[in-house]
C-alpha cells in the first residue's frame, strides 16, 4: 500500500474525532525492487558464486535504504548476515563467520556490478 492510500484510510478513520490529532513521524514508500533489477541479478550471481541462496521475499518494516530508491530512484535491497528473527531483540548477535560469509558476498555483488558479470 502506498503512502498516500495509508494516509488517506488514517483521515477517513478520524473524520468521525475531529478533534483527533496525529503526527507522522516517518513517511517512506514500500521498497520495491523488481526481481529483474540489475542488482537482484547481481546479487544472485554473487551468491552462486559464493555457495550461498538467499531468497528474493517481500518482507514488511522500514529501513534506511528506502530513501535511496524512492528519493534517488536507486535499487535498494536488505541483504545482510544473522537471522532476523533475533534483529532487534533481547539476544540479539550475529555469529562472526556469517558476518564473514556476508563480506565475501559483498565483495562479489561489487565485482559483479563492476565487472558486469564479464569474469
């Protein structure tokens, strides 16, 4: 759902407290990179070459690379070592060979990027 559809559901709902008051603290699209994006491709490549698959899933909350695709019109995706279900939790750690396995995969989505797969 967009911004805009989100906002406009929160006022029809208010319409009926007119004295409701509310503020936006953040106001970002949904990110959404197409699965045929040049850095979806790269990623995938990548990872092949690394031995590792990780799936390409829609998956709801915010994050910091949002503004890259909405603001710069940039492909942005959330790629990064540790399971999610312990991000942002009470336990939360990520074990030192995955963060590992996640810089080598960096390194090749660059080199990938860069080299236009031609390796």
């Amino acid at each position: 759902m967009k911004v805009e559809e989100t906002l406009a559901r929160i006022e029809a709902y208010l319409a009926d407290w007119p004295d409701a008051e509310y503020k936006i603290t953040k106001k970002g699209e949904c990110l959404d990179t197409p699965e045929d994006s040049p850095l979806i491709k790269a990623i995938i490549q990548a990872a092949g070459r690394t031995g590792l698959h990780p799936p390409v899933v829609g998956w709801r909350g915010w994050t910091e690379a949002e503004p890259f695709q909405s603001g710069l019109g940039i492909d942005a995706v959330v790629l990064g070592p540790g399971e999610l279900k312990r991000a942002h939790s009470a336990d939360e750690f990520v074990d030192l060979a995955e963060v590992q396995r996640a810089a080598n995969l960096y390194a090749e989505i660059a080199l990938s990027i860069l080299c236009h797969d031609q390796r």
